[in-house]
C-alpha cells in the first residue's frame, strides 16, 4: 500500500510543492505547526535513513538546507528547526523518509526535550569505540580515506 507521501507526489492527494527533483519532493505540511513548515521526503520510498541510498540522503539534505534559507528570507522566524525521526520508537509518524523544516518563534509551544544522562567520559569513550569500530563505520572510513 502506498503511503501518503507516495500518493502526493503521485497526484492521487493535492498538495502545496515547495520543490521537486528526481530524488526528493517536498511540500507544505498540512499541520503548519508554524508558518513555512515544509516537509522533504525522498521519492523513492525508503522507510528510514538507514534505508536511503546515499545520493537520496544527500539530496533530502541539500535540499533541506535551500528550503530553510527560503523560510527563514520569507518568514523571518527566530530559528528554524530541522528534524528527521525514525521508526515509532523516534517519533516517526509517516513510514517514508522525510524531514521537517521548522520555522520557529521563542513561546511557539513547540517543545523537544530529553532526560539528560551524564554517564561520564570513560563511558563516553567505550561508545565512540564502539561506533568506530562498527562494520558500517569502518566501511566508510576505508572508502573515504584512499
């Protein structure tokens, strides 16, 4: 079944285009939390970053990084926030590969707010090694440092 992004960029549903390509369509949110808020979805429908191929990954964040100078020339918010969620568990509600570009206003009721944890730098130096030390990470660095 197709998801509601899928049916925008199809025509199926209408929608507000910001900006299309070959790799990433965006368009108005229906629930404008704020003035300008546009969504960027890849075209293909990937249900997560970690799904994306690289050059759709890519383009969802250039893309993004346009659309906010837009916003923030238009609109002139306070700040803009950029977010991206994946799976239930990270606050995603749609399963297709988007991200948010928030224009916000100090008191806009807009809230993001985690439990810090300061587990102290010897923890923090076994997560980094951990990730460092990834099959994904080391593929990178050994494509990236020839």
């Amino acid at each position: 079944m197709p998801t509601i992004f899928e049916r925008l960029m199809s025509g199926d549903l209408p929608c507000a285009i910001v900006y299309e390509d070959e790799l990433v369509f965006a368009f108005m949110d229906a629930g404008q939390v704020n003035p300008g808020h546009v969504l960027v979805a890849t075209r293909q429908p990937y249900q997560t970053l970690m799904d994306a191929d690289e050059a759709s990954a890519m383009a969802m964040m250039r893309a993004a990084r346009h659309i906010a100078r837009a916003v923030q020339d238009v609109y002139q918010p306070e700040g803009i926030t950029v977010l991206q969620a994946n799976r239930e568990a990270g606050w995603q509600t749609v399963p297709h590969l988007h991200l948010h570009v928030l224009p916000r206003y100090l008191g806009d009721g807009v809230d993001l707010g985690w439990p810090r944890k300061e587990p102290g730098l010897e923890v923090l130096y076994s997560h980094a090694e951990k990730i460092k030390n990834s099959d994904v990470l080391q593929a990178l660095i050994a494509t990236t440092h020839r």
